[in-house]
C-alpha cells in the first residue's frame, strides 16, 4: 500500500481501500460471496491473479479472513470487515442519487443477471421449479441469451440452457433491464413504452414484475 503520509484517518483508510476494485471485493464479500468463483462472478471484468493479490492484501490488513473447508478456500469477513458495511452502503447511496449516467462500458449482461438472481423475492415466485429466459436484442453471441431458475427456494442464473422448460421469455435490451433493475424506471414505464416484451400466457405475465422486482438501490430517492 502506497501511503499519503496524513495522520488523518480519511487518509489512512483509503491507503487499503481506494486501490482498484478493492472496495467491489469487500461489496461481493458483503453481499455474500464467499468462494473465488463467486466473487469472480460479481467482479467479472477482474482478472483472477488480480483478485488474489487483493484477497491476500485484505487478509494481510486483517479484512478477511481465509478458511479452508472440504478443501476449498472460503472467504468471510472480519469484525473488522464488517463494520465497512456502512461505508459501501453510504457510497452505493451516494453514487445512485449523484452519478446516474451509465455509458455503454458501464453495461454488462453477466454482473446483471448475477446480482438480480441473488436478491430477487423468491417468495413471489410459484411453488415448482420456474424457469425465466432473457433475450438482450443489442448482446450479440452466447452473451445475449440467459436463463435464471428457481427451485426449491434457490435461484440459479445460467449463461447456458440448463434444459427445463422455459416459463417465460423476456426481450429487451440490456440498459433498459439495468435501468430497471438500477430504478432509473420501472416495469410499468418500460412495459408502457414497449421496452420489454414479456412473452407468456397472459396470467403469468401479469406476475413476472413481481418475481424479478428491482435492485436495492431502486428504493433510494433520487434528487428532483
């Protein structure tokens, strides 16, 4: 770590965590990654020897604490870890309310589906296993197609067709599903405006708003 040379604690905070994609592994780990493999999920654009020199240097600081069960490395976070929880909330606020322009680098169909399959309301969702396709018109290639199921209370999102029937199909393009899923709109607007087409009988179709719902940053206030 680089340091400011300040005594003061902004300072010495941001000496661990203002190095790249730091503060995104510490927001995985939060949202509760624990295996590599997770986290690489939720930082897809990360390279993994990248990702292990950040762990260890987390581990080192005394962030994360590393375990090994059935042979496999499992992530968690310290005490101390855990008291960043606010911090990233309060930037997740922060950038939501101030930083609302998303570029076209900014738009990726893999964070997308990994992030809505892990807070979706499971609840809302029918008592069998349900399968929902989604088609990206602008993802050219193996990209532009996902799956996302739920079975048994789990949610799954495959980036290849796990062979069950599919529920429903939903196209759009990729920034109108991240601006839902963001709450830059709703279903209702996109819906309206012929954004999403949302191809079921008609009964189902009624629900899927409900099953796949929006981001937790969708129920922060925006300025006027």
């Amino acid at each position: 770590m680089t340091s400011y040379g300040q005594f003061c604690p902004v300072a010495k905070a941001m000496e661990l965590l203002d190095e790249r994609w730091t503060i995104l592994v510490i927001r995985e780990l939060l949202l509760g990654s624990k295996h590599f493999n997770e986290l690489r999920r939720g930082v897809p654009k990360m390279s993994p020897a990248l990702l292990t020199k950040r762990l260890r240097g987390l581990e080192r600081a005394g962030v994360v604490r590393r375990t090994v069960v059935g042979g496999r490395s499992v992530y968690t976070l310290t005490e101390k870890g855990d008291e960043l929880a606010e911090v990233v909330t309060a930037l997740s606020t922060w950038g939501i309310r101030w930083i609302g322009e998303l570029g076209d680098a900014d738009l990726d169909p893999h964070l997308l589906l990994w992030d809505m399959h892990r807070t979706i309301p499971i609840d809302q969702w029918p008592r069998r296993r349900t399968m929902v396709q989604f088609r990206f018109r602008d993802v050219i290639g193996k990209a532009g197609t996902w799956w996302l199921v739920v079975d048994d209370g789990q949610a799954q999102v495959c980036d290849f067709d796990p062979g069950y029937d599919v529920d429903v199909a939903i196209d759009t393009d990729l920034r109108t599903l991240t601006e839902i899923w963001r709450g830059d709109t709703d279903w209702r607007n996109a819906l309206r405006d012929n954004k999403v087409d949302v191809l079921a009988a008609p009964s189902v179709a009624r629900q899927v708003p409900g099953w796949i719902g929006q981001g937790n940053s969708a129920a922060i206030p925006r300025p006027a």
